[in-house]
C-alpha cells in the first residue's frame, strides 16, 4: 500500500487506470484455485491420506523422498503456497511421534513445491498469471515446462536421498485419524475439472462464477476461510508494477534473446520475488517461455524470491531455518540453473 501511494505522487493516474493495471484473468484464475483448493484442505481428506502413508513409512530417507515427491506431486495442482499449509504441519505432527530432522523437512518441502508447480500453468501465482497473459492452453504450458521441471525434480530426488540417511523410524505412537468432511471433499475435487476446462477455454470469469456459486450454496463458511488478504497483495502487486513499468526498471537488461530473458527472470526474482519478475518482463518481453523457465529457477535461490520459501519457514517455526535455507537452496539453485541454462 505504501508502494502504491509513493507511486501515485511520483506517477499521478486517474483512479481508472488502476482497474486496468489488474490482469483480472489472472486474479480469478488463482481465488478460484484458491477456494477448491482451500475446499480440499478443509475437508481433510489430504491430511488423512498423507498420515496413512507417512505411518507405513520405516526410515528417515524413504519418509523424506515420500513427503518431497507427494508435496512436488499436490503442488502441481494445488498450488505451491496452499499445499504448505497442509504438508508442513503434517510434518511437525509427525515429529511428535518420533525424532525426526524437521528443519531439514520443511527446507526440502519449501524446494519440493517450488519444483513440482513448475510443471503446471495452475502450480504458482506466476505460472497463473504467464498462462492467462499467454493464451496458451493447458497443455502446450506444460509441454513448455517439461525440460526445466525434469532438471529440477532429478537433482532435487537425487540431493533428498543424499541428505537424509537411510536409519529407520519408529513411531512413539500412531497418531489420531484425522476426520474428513466427505461432502466438502467431494464437492472440491468435482469442481476441479470444470474449472480448468473453463479457464483453458478463456472464460475465467465464468469458471470463478460456478465454484464461487457453488460454495455459497454448499459451504459459505469455506468462503471466509480464503486468504482474501493475499488476493489484495496480487491486486495491488499489479497496480504498483503497472505503475513502476512506466520507469522502464527492466531497461539494463538486453531481452533480445532467450538466453537473456531466463536469466533476468532468475536474477531479478532475487530481488523482488518471482511473481513481481514474472510481470515484470511479461511487460517487456513476449517470450513468455523462457521468462516462466527464469522466475521459476529463480524460486530455488533467496529465500524472498519465493512466497513459498517464506511461508514454509514460518509455518515450520524451527530455529536457524533460514541460514540453514539458503545453505541448500543456493547451491541447488546454481546447479539447476546452470544445467537449464546450458539446454537453453
């Protein structure tokens, strides 16, 4: 908000132009994902699956490739940010049962969602925003992500089994089932498929009618559960960016070619974060595929340069988290880098 009011004076608009800032398909893109997803988390039904698995689990390594992969695997679909808000606290209820290196956990989780939503046009705010700015479908996005969410999913699988050593784990004592509202989870999960046909077809706005609609019919509590303060950071992240792309902050950079595109996505997602990166360069570059390769890569780096970075840490609430983040995620974030910059 500040940023908003500094730029105002420094940039003085009408109120209309703010409206038009705003990639409205963008914002009901992530609040529909936002309430199924929050529909999902609220049913229960992701926490009971994943206690059933974690209690089957016998060593630390094979627990840690399981939480990594499933937490890379809902990500795809959920949403980087709102899988966390289920995974981490799992995890910190699994490490009352048995001593378990839970900083470590968390780390990992934070680079498994970043690495498993790249994939997806529907994975991260800034794969949202680059698919609805795109107009491609569904699946040329994912065909499109494929090469660099193969590269990170290998070294991350292959630096998880490196970190976590193979002794076994033994539950102190199961932990109590957790309840799952069948309806809520039903409800979710049929909306899922409408949506997403809808948004790829261009109608978002119709997609967000039927799931908002829906809820109010069948669970309007579920509705006041949505992180509607972030809905508003996004709005006004589009306003403030809008706002500072008239000062041409990208103008440094050549953009001419792929090579260059990816790394400014990579570099300036340090610094802002990846979904302001991603806006960013959409306003100077077409090339929405190598700019969706940088802000993604990007996410490995700083912790800031990825929301999720940030809420695994403080839903993990563990001492030296984020010394402890950057000590992994700076050399994967080289390594991943590298080896994608060198397929570009």
């Amino acid at each position: 908000m500040a940023a908003l009011v500094v730029l105002s004076v420094l940039v003085p608009p009408k109120i209309s132009d703010y409206f038009t800032l705003v990639d409205w398909p963008t914002i009901a893109a992530l609040l529909g994902l936002m309430m199924i997803a929050k529909g999902v988390e609220l049913s229960g039904g992701l926490h009971r699956a994943a206690q059933a698995i974690a209690a089957r689990v016998v060593s630390e390594r094979r627990l840690a490739l399981f939480l990594v992969a499933g937490s890379g695997l809902a990500a795809m679909l959920l949403t980087n940010d709102i899988v966390l808000f289920v995974v981490v606290p799992l995890t910190l209820e699994l490490g009352e049962y048995a001593a378990l290196p839970l900083r470590r956990l968390v780390i990992f989780e934070a680079l498994a969602v970043n690495a498993g939503a790249m994939l997806t046009p529907i994975g991260n705010p800034q794969n949202i925003f680059l698919w609805q700015h795109s107009g491609v479908g569904f699946g040329v996005f994912v065909a499109h992500m494929f090469v660099p969410f193969v590269i990170a999913e290998a070294c991350l699988l292959a630096l998880t089994a490196a970190a976590f050593p193979g002794r076994c784990v033994v539950m102190d004592q199961a932990g109590a089932k957790a309840d799952v509202n069948r309806r809520t989870l039903v409800t979710s999960v049929l909306l899922f498929a409408p949506f997403l046909v809808l948004a790829d077809w261009g109608y978002t706005a119709a997609a967000l009618a039927l799931v908002a609609g829906v809820f109010v019919f069948r669970s309007p509590r579920l509705l006041r559960r949505v992180d509607w303060p972030l809905i508003a950071v996004f709005i006004l992240m589009f306003i403030d960016l809008g706002l500072l792309a008239r000062y041409r902050p990208l103008a440094a950079f050549d953009l001419a070619s792929p090579e260059n595109v990816y790394i400014a996505g990579a570099l300036v997602s340090q610094v802002v974060s990846n979904v302001p990166a991603a806006i960013l360069l959409a306003a100077r570059s077409a090339d929405w595929t190598a700019i969706a390769w940088g802000v993604n890569v990007g996410a490995f780096g700083l912790v800031i340069a990825s929301f999720a970075s940030l809420i695994a840490l403080r839903l993990g609430h563990q001492r030296g988290s984020y010394l402890a983040f950057h000590a992994w995620s700076l050399p994967f974030f080289f390594v991943v880098g590298t080896l994608t910059w060198l397929w570009i």
